[in-house]
C-alpha cells in the first residue's frame, strides 16, 4: 500500500453525474486487483481542510507500464456529495492524493470456473475490473442493472471488456430488458451450476443476489460500499458484525472487506 501525490492524466464526464478519472501511477498499478479500492484525497483550492477525510472508491481498471501506454489506473465515480464533487472538478495536470490499494480482492477464479457477475450503479466498477482481467481466459457473464439507461454509464465501454454474455437490464425499459438485475438470475444459475457470483452494488440488490444464490449450487462474494473514515483500518469507523461459522464477529470493512463470501453477511442488519 503507497500513499503518493499522482497526476491526474484524463477526466470525462459521463451521463448521468458519473465521471471517468484516470492517474498515472506505475508503483501503485503494479500492484492492483480486481476489488482493489483507493482513498483519494480532495483538492483544496481554498486552502481549507474540509472536507477532512479522503474517499474510498474502487479501481475500475488499471493498465501497467508496457511499450504501448504508460501505466494508468481508472475510476469510475459518481457525484453524490462535496467529496466526490470536488474531485469530478479534477483535471488532466492536476495532482491527487492516492493511497492504496486497499482492502481485500475477488479471488482470482480458477480456470474450469464459470464466473458470473451482478452489478449496478457505481458497484459496476470492480466487476467491470474483473471482465477485463479474466474474461480472455474464463467463461463469464455480466448482469448489469439500473433504473434506467442513465444509470449505466459503462454501457459504450463494454465491449472493451471482451465479454461474450451481457445481459443489461433496466426497470423503465429504456436500455436492455425491462426489469431488476437480479429477475433473470434464478433461471441462468440454475442452468449453470457450480458458477461464482460476484456482486457489488446496492444493498439491496446484492441481498437479492445472496436470497437468490442460497436456493441453488453457487458461490456468491459481494463487495460492501460502507462509509469509511480512514480506509486504513485506524478509525473504527467502518466496523460491523459479520457471521464467521456459529458466531458473529466485528471486523473493520476496509481491512478484512470490502470483499466477502455472501453468507457472512446478515442482510437484517441495515449495513
Ligand atoms: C470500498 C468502497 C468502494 C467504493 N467505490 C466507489 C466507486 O468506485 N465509485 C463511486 O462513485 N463511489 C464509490 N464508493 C462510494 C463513495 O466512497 C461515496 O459515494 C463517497 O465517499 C461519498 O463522498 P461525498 O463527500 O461525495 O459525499 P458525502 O457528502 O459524504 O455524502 C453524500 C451522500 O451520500 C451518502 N453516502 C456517502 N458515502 C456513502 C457510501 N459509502 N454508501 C452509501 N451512501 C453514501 C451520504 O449518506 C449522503 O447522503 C465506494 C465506497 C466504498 C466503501
Ligand atoms: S475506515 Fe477506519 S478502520 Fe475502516
């Protein structure tokens, strides 16, 4: 884990209030994995310190040092209040306060796996990592879901994943199947047993995942989006129960998570 001052080397707004940012950090790159997250610091053009606390927002991509493209890592972010606010008003020449990689990954599947990914909103982003990491040597599908066509911003970037099978899903019908990410699932899992979901997203919808996933022969993981103060595992901040065996333990999200099996989490506590 490094904590470097990195240049920003492209900004793209997207539809929507999302935004692509992309850093140029070969030392960091180096060590990134899909479900990897960062703290970004926010600029300060008034010299103020507010807001304090850095962001925790996941890797979306990370290409290394090689003879074709300088090493680059890419976010995928949403505005959602002044952090995240601040940072959509970086641009390219700018510097940003990276620290990371943080937290724990997807495991790397094995090769005879079938991978299955579930994902929407900004929760789109570490799968989209995933695709792009094993979908050259794995057999996988992606569902992916919002409320309407805004609510997919990575939908042009798919095909640079080089998935075979996307099913998108909208619930007003404005892009892809009319309905929730999770409706197809129980039919698709069920013609594809022994598969692992990989799901990040609302909460809701990942219990979904998870309600969906216990009735058949499948392996769920789920990345949780919780707020975090230091991302580092100092502040506490970020710790909640979750269940190891026949007991409940608290375990800090942003050390011993974001990634977890899906049955460790208890879906009746409001994480
Ligand atoms: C491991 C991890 C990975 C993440 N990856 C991404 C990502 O790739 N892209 C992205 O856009 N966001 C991601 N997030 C969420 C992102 O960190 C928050 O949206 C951001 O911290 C909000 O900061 P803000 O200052 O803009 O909003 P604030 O002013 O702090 O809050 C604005 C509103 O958003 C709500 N909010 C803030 N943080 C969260 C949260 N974590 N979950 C739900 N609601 C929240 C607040 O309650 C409030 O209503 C991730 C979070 C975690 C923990
Ligand atoms: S955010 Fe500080 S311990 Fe997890």
């Amino acid at each position: 884990m490094l904590c470097m001052e990195v240049p920003v080397t492209d900004m793209q707004h997207v539809n929507g209030g999302y935004f692509l940012l992309q850093v140029h950090s070969p030392a960091q790159a180096a060590l990134v994995r899909p479900g990897h997250f960062f703290m970004l610091g926010m600029q300060h053009a008034d010299f103020s310190a507010d807001p304090l606390l850095n962001r925790p927002i996941s890797v979306l991509d990370c290409t290394p040092d090689d003879h074709t493209a300088p090493a680059a890592i890419h976010f995928l972010i949403k505005e959602a209040g002044r952090g995240t606010r601040l940072l959509s008003r970086l641009r390219a020449g700018d510097n940003l306060l990276c620290h990371g990689p943080l937290g724990t990954t997807f495991p790397e599947p094995s090769p005879e796996c079938r991978l299955i990914l579930v994902g929407g909103g900004v929760g789109i982003a570490p799968l989209y990592f995933c695709a792009r990491r094993w979908s050259a040597t794995h057999d996988m599908a992606l569902f992916y879901g919002g409320r309407s066509v805004t609510d997919l911003p990575l939908q042009g970037l798919l095909p640079q994943t080089g998935l075979r099978e996307v099913i998108l899903l909208t619930e007003d019908g404005s892009a892809g199947r009319r309905g929730l990410v999770t409706e197809p699932l129980p039919e698709y899992l069920a013609s594809n047993p022994g598969a692992k979901v990989y799901s990040c997203g609302p909460n809701a919808m990942m219990e979904a995942v998870a309600r969906i996933t216990a009735h058949v022969d499948a392996q769920l993981w789920v990345s949780m989006e919780n707020r975090m103060g230091c991302g580092l595992g100092a502040c506490l901040g970020c710790v909640l129960p979750v269940i190891e065996g026949d007991k409940t333990a608290m375990v800090r999200i942003c050390k011993e998570g974001p990634v977890f099996r899906g049955e460790q989490i208890d879906w009746k506590i409001r994480y």
